[in-house]
C-alpha cells in the first residue's frame, strides 16, 4: 500500500517538474471526453472458500463533463470492473452477506470544481449495476490534469465509491481526455 501510495506521488512531482505549464488567457464553455484504465480495490472481498481477501479488480471508465466557467464542470463519470467478484455486503443490522458481483457498471453525475491549475475535487452519485442487483453510490475524487495540447489532456485521478449499505471500493487510473470546443 506504501508502495502505491508513493507511486502516485512520485508520478504527480515528476509531471509537474519536467512538462512546462501553459497559460489560458480566457476560458469558453466546452465538453471533454476521456478513456481511462483503472484499477478498483475492493478491501471486503471474498474468496471461493469464504475467506476475506482484498480485491485488485482491472476496470475502465468513460468521463463525460461539460466545463461551464473557469472552475466548475459537470458530468457523468462511468467505472467498467470487467470481472466477476464476490464481496461482503455491510447491511444496517451490522452483520455481512455475500453480495455477487458481475461486471458492474458505476455511473455518477459528477460536480468538479478545479482547485488550482492542475487538481480537480470532485463529487456526485448515481448507482451501481449488474444483473445480480443494483446500488446506489455516492462518489468522491482527487483529480490531476495535464494540457497536452490545446485538444488533449491527460488525466490521472482516484476516486471512492461507497454503495450505501453494501461495500465500498476506491479507484486510481491514467485518462487520455479530448478537448471540444
């Protein structure tokens, strides 16, 4: 968990350092569209045999946002976990179930509100979906973005999906984000 955790930190200092920083003179309302490869890390996984076990589940995501003014920006933000898994679902009771998942689809109407010239705080909800149930999600995430050009950005972010009164999972992943103007 060190290990990642300065990784992401490692990567944030080296992109800021070595990538010179571009000026925007006036802003214009515009969407962006992203494509990232993730990964979901579920800690209430379960095993075959029963045993609890962390997951490292290999997802990808679509982000959709409309940049309205200088700071903020809407969207909705889509998790793909392209994998099969089981995890233990925390009811209000306080005991646990087995909770099957298959190949859920996150999605969350997301607000952003851009912190400074690179990091982005953002948050929303919407719902979780497979075909062996859905939930409600509120998610929370950590943005860095990066102007390639002035079509193209390149995006790294970690968010925390908590599905109410069921399991919670974080993601961390690299987008390659288009600029429509």
């Amino acid at each position: 968990m060190k290990f990642v955790l300065t990784a992401i930190v490692a990567f944030f200092l080296f992109v800021t350092s070595v990538f010179a920083q571009t000026e925007h003179t006036q802003f214009h309302p515009h969407h962006t569209l992203g494509f990232m490869i993730s990964h979901t890390q579920v800690s209430q996984g379960i095993q075959s045999n029963g045993n609890k076990k962390w997951l490292s589940l290999p997802s990808w995501a679509i982000n959709y946002n409309y940049k309205f003014s200088s700071k903020w920006a809407i969207g909705l933000h889509t998790d793909i976990v392209v994998e099969d898994f089981t995890v233990e679902e925390h009811l209000k009771s306080g005991g646990g179930q087995a909770l099957q998942r298959s190949y859920p689809i996150a999605s969350a109407v997301m607000l952003s509100y851009k912190l400074g010239k690179h990091f982005s705080l953002m948050g929303g909800a919407g719902g979780e979906f497979a075909h062996t149930g859905n939930l409600f999600l509120a998610r929370v995430g950590l943005e860095y973005g990066y102007h390639l050009s002035n079509k193209w950005e390149l995006n790294a972010n970690i968010t925390n999906d908590i599905k109410i009164n069921a399991y919670n999972s974080w993601a961390i992943g690299l987008a390659l984000t288009r600029v429509i103007n």
